[in-house]
C-alpha cells in the first residue's frame, strides 16, 4: 500500500529556476505563498517529484537564484533500465525488468535503496532518487541519491530465485555502482541478504568491496545499531523539537501509527526516555491504554502473534481513529499520505514527527499549520537510517568497526546538529521546519554544484 501511495502520488511537475552563487536572499514564506510568486516558479523545466512536496520546491527554487542550473539539480545523471532473465526452480524462464535511477553526485557517491515490488516503475524510482538528494543533503552526509528496484512480486519467489534474481540484476549494474560510485541499500521488498548477495557478485567483477552496498549482515561488515537507526533518530529528532519548547520526552504522551521496524524501534526508545506511549496500531488493528502501554511486554506479544492485535494489556479501537487519538506527539510511521484534508482537523497532537515518508498531505499541512501543530518533517525526521548507512560505509572504507555506543553517539550528534542547522534556515526565510529543511537541502546542493564549477 505504502508503493501504490507514492506511485499515485507522484506527479510530473514543472519548474524554471537557477542555481545559488550567493547565500539565499531572505523572504517571508506567507508572503511567498500569498502572492502570484508560487505559481510563476511552475513553469520550465520539467523534473518528476511527490506530490506533497510541490509547494516545498516552489519555494526553495524561488529562493534559489543566480546561474542557470536547471539540467545540474532537475536531471539525473543515468536512468538505466536492464532486463533480468532467470531460471526459476520448475525449469521455465522468468523475465523481470529492474531500475537504477542515478540523481546527483555533487555532494559524493550516490546513494539509495533498491526494492522489489510488481509496480516498481521509472518515475517512482525517479522521484525517490531525488528525494535522496535532499535528503543526504539535509542531514550533511557526503552522499548524492540514487534509488533501484525489480518489478517482481519477492513473494511469489523462492530465496534461490530471489538470489539468481539479485545476481543477474548486479552483474547488469555493476559497473554503475561502486564504493565512490553509487552506494545501494535494502528497501521495500529487499533485506541484509539481497545486500550480501549484490556484495558477492560486484566482489567477483572488482575484488571484495564491502563498503559497495550498505545494511548488510553484521558478519559481512554491518554496522552495529543499523536496525534500530531509523527509530533511533526519530526519538533524537524529538528530543532536538522538544528542547526548543523547554519540554522532554519524559512525561509526553505519544500515539504512534505503524509497528513496524521504525515504529516498534520508536516505541521501545520513547518508552526507555520516559515517554507515555498511549496508543499504536498496525496491519492488524489499534490499542490504546490511557495509562500508558506496557511496550516491553507489547513487544513480546508482536513477536509472538505477528501484530498488535489481542494484546492482552490494552483496548482494541478502530485502527481509522488513530491518528486522532488525544495525545501530546504524533508519530506516523507507516504509509504515506494518511494525514489529509479530511482528518487533520480533528488531530489533537501538538507536535507531529514524521517518521514514514510523506505521511502528511499538502492540504493537510496548511490546516494544522493554521491550528499550530508543528510538523518535524519526514526529509530530516527519518534520517537516522541513512546517516547510519553513512557510518556503516566510512566503518567499512576505514576497515575499523565501531562498537554501538559509538555509532549511537554519532548518530545524536548528527540530528542534533541537523536539527540546529533546519532552525538557522526556518529563522533566515521566516518559514516552517518543511520548508527550512528542504530549503537547506537544496541550498547545500546548489553550493557543491557550484563550487565544483558545474553551472554551466
């Protein structure tokens, strides 16, 4: 559901802009949303983005001034297109088409998941590449974007089908990915073995690389505190939001929807900090304990049943009535585009942090914008994983693992200082943590092109 979101979503925009040579010029975003300025940035070049963040690059191409550089930060680099022909298990042959969309390079080697999913299609792929531009770019790690993926359904295959799969795919990318190339990393559909296996193959083309691939199995040179990274940052990103209020996550109480890896991971952490996690749901349904649920025994209950359903120490409610639940923090952290038009007025939450990608729709956030909610977003929120991966990539280059107190040490200081760095530009435009963070991220990209002597 989480895929057919984003491919609905996903809509060609259109964009005339030019690239930073000079910090960027100071402007009041309500004034910029009010007057004719927003719709005269939708002409140009055309470049295929989330619907969700239309307005968000309105604005910081708005901002964005100087030489032209519209085929440097709108165009990727490569869009390849292979075809994979397996044998399967019965002895028939399978093809199945794979992608991998190369965005920008100006800030490092790209870097981005790969998925497997039937509907994988190039302009999702497109889309989230750059998202991944923006992203890394935000949280100041040295990696451009990139995204892949097979159009396959992983479950209707066997593991050996799925690792011949993984093995024709790589043997047709391998020379486009590389350590200082193109860095890929599981996704939707994927995991630490599909990682292990396009590290076996490339190693047989270039020599045993594992920094070529991130998120792999810790004996093959994972890095210790990945699984945990994303949900890890969430609750650092939190704890970053809340000291700008004179708040702490102790005492706050939290709804958070989908529990899943992010969600259970932010649960556990939120819980240990004192948090009062109040409600949460799932694919198979919602709980809620006004008290506070008790996570370490809810945890248990997931891994035994598969979900949160029947847990024997809270309420079942509608799984449609979570987001609205009454609490301090709304963490979404499932599928995109369920915070709309049609329940955001309802929400109760003072702060939403968004830990699943593009949880809140454009419309949504201008009505909780109205009400005073304030929105940590997605591009900054979720990056714990990726900033992990970087870790991960620098552990493996160096060839010197660090322990998990280390690698949870950097992490914090990363967001911390992210998180500072979002303030600074929402302060010098006058805007909101949205349009602060893809502000910075686009800024940080146009720089680097520019100082690399690419606007021409």
């Amino acid at each position: 559901m989480f895929h057919n979101n984003i491919v609905q979503c996903v809509t060609t925009l259109t964009y005339k802009f030019s690239v930073l040579t000079s910090p960027l010029p100071s402007c009041n975003q309500s004034f910029f949303k009010s007057s004719k300025l927003f719709e005269s940035v939708v002409e140009g070049d055309e470049v295929k983005c989330h619907r969700s963040e239309r307005t968000n690059w309105s604005w910081c191409l708005f901002l964005v001034q100087g030489s032209p550089l519209r085929h440097s930060l709108v165009s990727g680099i490569w869009e390849i297109k292979v075809e994979c022909t397996i044998p399967k298990d019965d002895g028939t042959l399978a093809s199945y088409v794979g992608f991998r969309i190369q965005h920008d390079n100006a800030r490092g080697p790209m870097k981005g998941g790969i998925r497997y999913h039937p509907e994988v299609d190039p302009d999702e792929v497109n889309a989230l590449a750059q998202l991944m531009t923006w992203k890394t770019a935000v949280a100041n790690i040295p990696y451009g974007g990139a995204k892949g993926g097979i159009g396959c359904n992983p479950g209707e295959l066997s593991i050996s089908e799925l690792e011949r799969l993984t093995r024709v795919f790589t043997q047709k990318i391998h020379d486009l990915i590389g350590i200082h190339t193109d860095v890929p990393a599981p996704d939707m559909g994927t995991n630490p073995q599909t990682m292990a296996w396009i590290l076996d193959e490339y190693s047989k083309f270039h020599g045993y690389s594992p920094a070529v691939v991130t998120g792999k199995p810790i004996d093959l040179g994972g890095s210790l505190g990945r699984d945990a990274a994303t949900g890890r940052g969430v609750l650092f990103a939190t704890e970053a939001l809340l000291n700008e209020y004179g708040k702490t996550v102790a005492g706050q109480r939290f709804v958070i929807q989908g529990f899943g890896n992010v969600g259970s991971w932010a649960a556990q952490l939120i819980h240990e900090a004192g948090g009062i996690v109040v409600a949460v749901s799932d694919i198979t349904g919602a709980i809620k304990d006004n008290n506070g649920l008790h996570i370490p025994n809810l945890l248990k209950h997931v891994k035994e049943h598969k979900g949160v359903k029947g847990f024997g120490g809270a309420n079942s409610i509608d799984a449609n009535s979570i987001l609205v639940e009454d609490c301090d923090i709304l963490i979404p952290a499932a599928l995109g585009g369920v915070i709309n038009r049609e329940n955001a007025n309802e929400i109760k939450a003072k702060f939403i942090i968004e830990a699943a990608n593009h949880p809140t729709d454009p419309e949504a956030d201008e009505i909780l914008s109205k009400k005073g909610v304030v929105i940590l977003p997605d591009i900054f929120a979720n990056s714990g994983g990726v900033t992990v991966s970087y870790f991960e990539w620098v552990q493996n280059i160096q060839g010197f693992m660090w322990d998990e107190a280390k690698v949870n040490k950097e992490l914090k200081k990363y967001i911390g200082q992210g998180f500072k760095d979002v303030k600074e530009m929402c302060r010098t435009h006058n805007c909101d943590l949205r349009m602060g963070a893809f502000t910075l991220g686009v800024n940080r990209v146009a720089k680097a092109t520019v100082l690399r002597g690419w606007e021409a």
